[in-house]
C-alpha cells in the first residue's frame, strides 16, 4: 500500500510540473505576439494600372488573327489539363482516362489472391 501512494504523488507531481510548464509556455507565447503586433500603419494606395490600347478585330489582318486564335487555344487546352477535376471535360479515375496508378491499383483488386510459392 505504501507503493501505490509514492506512485500517487509521483504521477501527481511529474503531471503538474508537466501542465504548469505548458501554461508557462503559453503565457510566454501570448506575451510575445501581444508585443510583436505590427503597427496599425495605413497601407499606401496602389500604384496606377497601365494603360493599355484596345483594337478591334477588324483593325486586325488575317494572319494576325490566325495567330491570336492558335494562341488563345493552345493556353486554354494548357489550363485545361491543369485545371480541377470539376472543370475538366472527364473525371480523374473514369474507366476510359484512368491514370496509371488508378488502373493498377484495379487490375491488382480484380485479380485472385494467390499463395506466392
């Protein structure tokens, strides 16, 4: 019976050294992010946006707009491969455009379990 109490007060003991360190340490980091606000400084005003020159597309010869339209495609089918899986024109893990690691993971489930010899 005079183990159980020395083991008593011993846990007692180590868990309030324990917690009263941690609410030291918070104490210490509370302090610190109290002094280490940033000053309430009034943000300057933003810099003027360019001013850019806007043509019409008839303004525009032929090849110009061949190139602006061969542009324009080929930097949406670069986002579209980027894009999330809501805007893309088929779902990551479909059976038709499933990616590699999709479809072994499927072939390994789909196959019978063996005893290795």
């Amino acid at each position: 019976m005079n183990d159980l109490g020395f083991g008593l007060t011993i846990t007692v003991i180590g868990m309030s050294l324990v917690f009263s360190v941690l609410a030291l340490l918070w104490g210490i980091l509370n302090l610190l992010t109290r002094f280490d606000r940033p000053d309430s400084v009034e943000s300057p005003e933003p810099p003027p946006a360019p001013e850019l020159e806007v043509t019409s597309a008839s303004s525009l010869s032929p090849e110009e707009l061949a190139a602006i339209t061969i542009a324009v495609r080929l930097y949406a089918a670069t986002l579209r491969q980027e894009a999330a899986p809501t805007v893309r024109s088929y779902w990551p893990g479909s059976l038709l455009f499933a990616s590699r690691w999709v479809a072994a993971g499927r072939t390994r489930q789909n196959q019978s379990w063996q005893r290795r010899r």
